[in-house]
C-alpha cells in the first residue's frame, strides 16, 4: 500500500517495537524509506542471511536488521519514556513541531534529531559535466522581435 503523507518518524528517533517478534523493546531509526513505509531500527528485527565468499568478504552466515513497517514502531515520548503517537502542531511563533499525542503521552515537543542536522551525502562542490556554466545561464540572448518576422497588413 501506499506510504503515509507526512512522516512522523524520522531517522535518529528513539522508537518503540510495539509488534512482531520485538514486541517491547526500543532502539535508534537508523534508516527510512517513505516509498515502501518501512524503518530500520538499530539493533531490532535481526536476520540471518548468507552472504556468497568474495575477496573483500569471507561469505557465511551473517545477521543484518531488516525494514520494520512504520505502523510497528511508535515514538518514545521524551518525557514519560513511553511509547505514543505523534502528531503535528504549530507553536505561537508559527513553527512547526511535532508534539506528543494519546493517553499515555505527556504533550511535550519532540526535537528534531541532531543526525539531520548532517548530510549524508554531501552537496556536489564543482561542476559537473551536465551543468551550465554560470556565465553561459546570464549572457543575454535576445535582441527582440525582428520587424520582418512580423506579418505585414
């Protein structure tokens, strides 16, 4: 099914495992993918998996964390330390915070994680082969409409 509109959960969040096998205990968002609506948690939702011998790797069993679904992980709210749900509100000030929601939840405002804060790839510093240079983009090109391209009456 399709991905929720506007993600609650975000990468270097403290979640909660509230189903599958995990069911209770709590780790890091270390990944998210918005397009098929999984997490990865730190730790949580370990796999097997057998990985072919190359000359970087000695092949075997290894274990890996594999993608939660959003809808089983919740936030843990800053303050109670229980898992709740999250919602968006706008403070006085205008700005846009995420607040804690449900019975148990304490109303308080979730920061932003300080791990967005990094890029993880970092912004291209030179050009590239497919980028206009800067003085090809601003060199005026048009001289305006030619008298003769007009249709004479």
């Amino acid at each position: 099914g399709a991905a929720q509109r506007t993600w609650r959960i975000l990468r270097g969040d403290k979640v909660a495992v509230v189903a599958g096998r995990d069911k209770g205990l709590t780790g890091t968002v270390t990944k998210v993918d918005r397009k098929k609506g999984k997490v990865v948690v730190e730790g949580r939702n370990l796999v097997k998996k057998t990985v072919k011998r190359t000359e970087e790797s000695p092949g075997g069993i290894t274990t890996k964390e594999a993608p939660l679904h959003y809808s089983n992980v919740r936030l843990i709210d800053p303050k109670t330390g229980y898992p709740v749900r999250v919602a968006y509100r706008f403070l006085e000030d205008g700005t846009k915070v995420r607040v804690t929601v449900g019975s148990r939840a304490s109303g308080s405002v979730v920061p932003r994680p300080e791990v967005l804060k990094v890029r993880r790839s970092p912004l291209p510093v030179a050009d590239g082969p497919k980028d206009t240079a800067s003085q090809a983009a601003t060199r005026s090109t048009f001289q305006g409409f030619a008298a003769s391209a007009l249709p004479e009456s």
